[in-house]
C-alpha cells in the first residue's frame, strides 16, 4: 500500500447526492430476496454491510463498525445485528 494525500472535505464519491442515494425513510427487509453480507474483518475496525438487490437498485439495509476489536468479539456482534 502507499499512502494518498488526505484532503479533508473531499467526498470519496463525487457525484453523491445525499437526495438521490441516500433513502427518506429506513429501508425494510424483503424476505423475498437474497440478504448480501459483505465483512472485512482484516484489521482491528471490523465491519460489515449488509442490503438487497432489487434489479440494479442495490437497498444498503445496514452496517456495523467497530474499533479495536478482535474477530472473536465481532463475530457475536454480527450475529446479533442480523437477527
């Protein structure tokens, strides 16, 4: 890795619209379609995402980030925020 010059302000998207991508109101599960779970647990600030996928429109349905903590703390972590 080499690291880049952090300009504070700078959005890592720059076409983000918080009125386009971001929704009004919290998104609900949909039993009907496949839960994607995505989890980088490399480092000591694990985090997952999670959402659904409806044609080409992806639902983020959540997230968890913590910090400094082991994957044997974080694993429980996970299991609770997706039931």
């Amino acid at each position: 890795n080499k690291l880049g010059t952090m300009v504070s302000g700078k959005p890592v998207w720059p076409n983000f619209e918080k009125a386009k991508h971001v929704a009004a109101a919290d998104l609900a599960f949909d039993p009907g379609l496949t839960l994607h779970v995505g989890i980088d647990s490399t480092g000591r600030n694990p985090a997952m995402v999670c959402g659904q996928c409806r044609g080409n429109i992806w639902n983020i349905l959540g997230e968890l980030v913590a910090r400094d903590v082991p994957t044997e703390t974080f694993a429980p972590m996970v299991r609770r925020r997706l039931r």
